[in-house]
C-alpha cells in the first residue's frame, strides 16, 4: 500500500503504557490522590506507581531491541510500533478526506472522529474493554479505539498480513463512524432492544456487513484520488475479512458453526460486501438493511 509522505491525521489520542486514561503530568495530593487510590484499585493498577507518574518520577525507559522483519521494524518493537502509529494516521487522513467530500455533497458535515492508541484495556464511554476484545468503535463519544498489537495478531493468529489488510481494519471501524452519523447505529440499536436474541444479532451482522462495505468504499475512493493500492493489496484486504468472519472463528475456537449466534457475518458475507463497495464504489450499494440475504 502506497501512503509513506501522505498526510496524516491531528485526530489520534495515544494513550499507550498508560492506564488508557489521559493524565496530566504534575504535583497532586489531597483529593486528588484519593481519586488515583479509587482509579487504580479499579483498574487493578497499583495506585503508588500511579502517583509515581503523577509527581513526575518516571522510571527511565528500558532499552527495546530493534526487531525486524523484511528489512522493516516489526510491529513487535518500538520502532515499529511507531512506524504503525504512522501509517495508522494516515489511513485516519485519508478517510477523513473521503467522507468529508461524501459528505459535503450531500450537503452535510462530516464531524472527524477520534482514533485512541491504547495498550492491554483502556475507559472508554462504552465501559471498560481490553485488547482481547479487538478494535471497536464507541458511539457514545464518536472514538474508534485500537491496540496497535491487533495488527500482529492478524498476522499471526489470522494468517491476514499486509497494510491494507490493516487499513480495512480501521477503515472498518471508521465506517461504524459513518453510520453513527447517519443515524444508522441509533435505529439499529433501536431494532436490536427490541427484538430477541437471534433478531439482533441478524440486525448486529447488517451493521458490520455494511460497515465493510463502507470500508470498500473507502478504498475505491482513495485509490481513485492517490492510487494507495498495489499489487496483491485487495487480496490481502478480502483476506483479513475472511479471515474475521463469525463462521471461521467459531470452527477455529468451538470446532462447531452457530449461524444464529453471528454477529459479524461468515466470511463468504465480509468478502462479497466489502468487494461490493470497492469495486462500485458507490454508497447506496452498501444498503445491507435492503437486502433480502445479507
């Protein structure tokens, strides 16, 4: 994927080797070491350290081996977590770009979302939630949070390397944004509380479905304006939806397929929407809620 140069985006909050919860630097005490006592015993954080990094007394960072791989830093090291930093900001931009334009003619204002670095769990206004649980998106205060690590466990555990296989990731995730805009996600929700439990998780995989085809459309877009696609990109991004589809992660952890417990969709379904929204590059296209079979 072509995006080294290219601009990248003000709207990242990099909460990592934190507690995934903004602090400011500087002398406390009193009600406010009462307040870090509370945070850290809920967090399981021992609260000394907390008012260690407080006061200002941080130890001094230990030294990372450089690991890399096809010449590159890993995403495993320092450097290379920096490098995905960056890359991560420019996918953001380059959404950014899209949906702005998107939304502009039609005659709305598309509000840039936040995108959190976080490492192990992070607070967000959707509650507490830790690396395990993968990139999400919080309607609540419109921030899309990831743990850089998620990217190396694609590779790893999913056998979904490559950028653009990454950038479907956040692109994904910025498609829920999309949606939150739009109302979608707040009717969704609407329809979901109100039905039982197979209706909504039927309503749950339309919303990711259509999330992945918004991803798809991003990525018609932004090759159309910078060309960021190269040989081998959209294999690798249809890889990575596969390779999250609810049927192969149910096989790979159960051993068994539930079809009424999918919440995201098989693998068959990611791949054909995502492709739907990449290759028409036309939003209306993405209407899974339309459609007679997701």
């Amino acid at each position: 994927m072509r995006w080294i140069g290219d601009r990248e985006s003000e709207n990242i909050e990099d909460r990592r080797g934190g507690s995934g919860m903004p602090i400011a630097v500087g002398g406390i005490g009193g009600l406010g070491a009462i307040i870090v006592l509370v945070v850290g015993l809920f967090l399981g954080i021992d609260p000394s350290t907390l008012l260690a990094l407080l006061n200002g007394d941080q130890a001094q960072p230990q030294q990372t081996d450089t690991q890399t791989v096809d010449g590159r830093p890993s995403q495993g090291s320092e450097a290379g977590h920096d490098r995905t930093r960056q890359f991560v900001a420019v996918v953001l931009a380059d959404t950014e770009d899209v949906w702005r334009q998107v939304f502009k003619s039609s005659g709305k204002t598309y509000v840039e979302p936040k995108l959190v670095l976080y490492t192990s769990q992070i607070a967000s206004a959707c509650g507490l939630a830790s690396a395990a649980s993968g990139p999400f998106y919080c309607p609540n205060d419109q921030k899309v949070y990831l743990d850089l690590s998620f990217f190396e466990e694609m590779r790893a555990r999913f056998n979904a390397p490559g950028e653009f296989a990454d950038a479907y990731v956040v692109a994904h995730e910025i498609g829920h944004h999309v949606q939150n805009s739009l109302g979608i996600l707040k009717t969704a929700k609407s329809e979901e509380a109100s039905s039982d439990r197979r209706g909504a998780n039927a309503i749950s995989v339309r919303v990711e479905l259509q999330a992945d085809c918004l991803a798809g459309f991003w990525a018609n877009r932004a090759d159309r304006t910078k060309h960021v696609i190269e040989q081998g990109d959209v294999e690798a991004a249809m890889n990575a939806a596969s390779a999250v589809g609810d049927d192969r992660l149910q096989r790979q952890s159960r051993g068994t397929v539930v079809p009424d417990s999918f919440t995201h969709g098989s693998s068959a379904q990611r791949v054909r929407w995502f492709k739907r929204g990449l290759e028409s590059g036309d939003t209306r296209q993405c209407d899974t809620f339309a459609a007679n079979e997701p």
